[in-house]
C-alpha cells in the first residue's frame, strides 16, 4: 500500500496525477514494452524483458492486480531498468486470484513455489519482495524452498507489522473491498503524511492515486484484497527466518510507521546469511525510491555466491504451459485485457530461464 504514495511524491503529487499521459508515454517508451497475463493457476504477471537470467518481482498489498501505466513507468525507471541491463527477464506476479477466506503467507509463498517449478524449470536467479506483502512471502519462499531460488532481496519488510500497520492495513483493504476509493486513499495519505491535506481534499487527490494503482481490477479483487491483509496482519515470520538459508539482502529504513529499527535488525539477526543496509534518517517512501537499491542487489549477488548447486535441468514430457498470448501491459488510459482473455496454453517462456 505505501508504494502508491511513494509513486505520488516521486511524481510530484497532484501535478503529477493531471499530467500523468505524458509521463507514462515517455516512461515506457524508454523500457522494453512490457507484456501481461495471467498463469493457469491464476497469478497475474507482467513480463519485462528476454534476458538469460530470471527476476521474479513479489509485489506489494493489498490488491492483487499487475501495475500498469504510471507505477510500471516509475517502477521501471527506478527499479527496474539496471537488472534489464545486465541480462535479467523480469516477471513481476501477483498473488493468485479467488484465494479463499483464511488464505496464510505460508499459503501464498507456496503459490509461488509452485509456479517456480512449473513455470520457471524448478529456479529463479533473485526473488526482490517489495513491503510487508512482498518481503514475508519471500521470507517464507525462501525457508521452504530455497532451492527454487539462489539470492533474495527484500525492500521495506520485517518479520512482523506493528499495531498500527496492521490496523492501517485492514482499514484500507476494507474500503478498497467496497469501493470506497476516496475514503482509502484519504486513509492512506493521513497514515504516512499526517496533516498534508485538509480533509476532503484527501479524499479527491487519495481516490485518483488509488485509481492510478488500480486502473483495473477482476472479479475477485473485493474479497482478495481483504484476505491479503488478513494474512499479512496476522503473520510473524520470526518462525521461518532461521530455516533461510539463501544469500538475503535487507533494506530498511529508522523513520518507518509500521517496522521499527529493532524489527529490521531483529529480522536480520535471525536470517543466517543475511546483509541489511539501513537507511539513516529516511522514511520508507525515500528509502524505497533510493535509486541505490537495484546497484546494491546486483552487487550483492555478484559477491554471494549461491549456496545450493545448480539444480539439473528438470525431466519433463511437455513445455511450459504458462500463458501463449500475452497481451501489452496498457498504460494509465487503456485497460488491460480481461482474465478470460488472457490465459491460454503457451509453448514455451523465452528469457525465464534459471540463468
């Protein structure tokens, strides 16, 4: 959820939500034209690139939806473009659609487990987790499997929420649930950016963010933006991070609202290999943009080496059957396909290979 304010303010804020057409062209112009779908078990991806190498990109919540327009091109320009660079393919996936009530992170990193192997030939090279929704999955993917993936790299996530980002995150998951647009994003700004706005203007420059993170949705958006936040409000990975035993990298920051100084290092602490980089005197809107970030995780995986071999290339009767026509990724003023639309059987995933 923090991403959306974080996108505003690098944007420029309200001037920014007016003259969004024009930025968004510009941005992704300047990127490979990023392509969307969905998988057969019903996680929507957008893909960015055919490099040798393989980033699997765990987004942020609640909502699962893939970005598109202005937070793809914002997301591209700061994030992404150094791994594309340097012969990354990246798959940017959401959390499945029509999870049921009482779906748990462990759950959910499963999920991603198991698109791994069925998808992906058993491996990925990094897995990047963005926030809390992102970084405890990762850390659960991780744990349970670190065979399916050789490096991680978590932005802005401990091991557990504090009571008021789990209040925050419940609270907006449920407005986003009924439609109520104007009131979450209003919530949202109040939460990291007290007193910004006088109250109902909150509500018109906060519905027009939401909107630009959620141009569209799907049929099971209400009920899985509610069990996302249920399942994060509820985890404390503090279980699992021992069992972790893949190269981590950790950023945090000393001014966030829902993970304390003394989370991030205790979250660190317990993770056998892991580096954290902690960003002094920043709020988690400026350390998430940090345009360091996508250098020091290509520089940490260049200086870790993984610590499992290569797994063998895996015995399989047919190809991959991920999804055959992946449609563009729409900017800010054209929908993206329907779901129906977009899952089909595919022959083969060019550039999602275990690099």
């Amino acid at each position: 959820m923090r991403r959306v304010i974080r996108f505003a303010f690098l944007t420029g804020g309200t001037a920014a939500v007016v003259g969004a057409g024009a930025l968004v062209r510009r941005r992704l112009q300047e990127l490979p034209k990023p392509v969307g779908g969905v998988f057969p078990n019903g996680m929507a991806y957008a893909r960015l690139g055919t490099g040798p190498k393989s980033l699997l990109f765990i987004r942020s919540g609640p909502g699962n939806v893939v970005p598109t327009g202005l937070p793809m091109a914002v997301m591209g320009g700061l994030w992404l473009r150094p791994f594309l660079e340097t012969g990354y393919t990246i798959w940017i996936v959401t959390r499945k659609r029509d999870m049921p009530k009482g779906y748990t992170v462990p759950e959910m990193a499963e999920d991603y487990a198991g698109l791994i192997e069925d998808e992906f030939d058993g491996k990925v090279d990094l897995v990047v987790g963005e926030d809390s929704y992102g970084g405890m999955t990762g850390f659960c993917l991780a744990a349970r499997h670190p065979d399916r993936l050789d490096h991680l790299a978590i932005s802005l996530s401990g091991y557990r929420l504090n009571d008021e980002g789990r209040a925050t995150q419940l609270d907006f998951a449920r407005l986003m649930s009924e439609g109520r647009r104007g009131e979450a994003g209003a919530l949202m700004l109040g939460h990291v950016a007290p007193g910004l706005m006088p109250p109902g203007l909150d509500r018109v420059i906060g519905a027009a963010l939401v909107r630009s993170m959620f141009p569209m949705t799907h049929p099971y958006f209400a009920k899985d933006v509610v069990t996302e936040a249920e399942a994060v409000a509820a985890f404390d990975a503090r279980e699992v991070l021992p069992e972790i035993k893949v190269p981590v990298l950790l950023f945090g920051c000393d001014r966030d609202l829902e993970f304390s100084r003394e989370v991030y290092e205790e979250t660190a602490r317990l993770i056998p290999d892991c580096t954290l980089k902690l960003f002094e005197g920043m709020n988690p809107f400026q350390a998430g943009s940090d345009r360091r970030i996508p250098s020091d995780v290509l520089e940490f995986v260049d200086n870790h080496p993984p610590v499992h071999p290569e797994r063998p290339p895996k015995e399989r009767g047919v190809e991959s059957s991920a999804v055959a026509a992946e449609e563009p990724v729409a900017p800010a003023d054209e929908p993206l396909p329907s779901s129906e639309e977009q899952v089909g059987p595919e022959p083969s995933l060019a550039g999602a290979g275990t690099g």
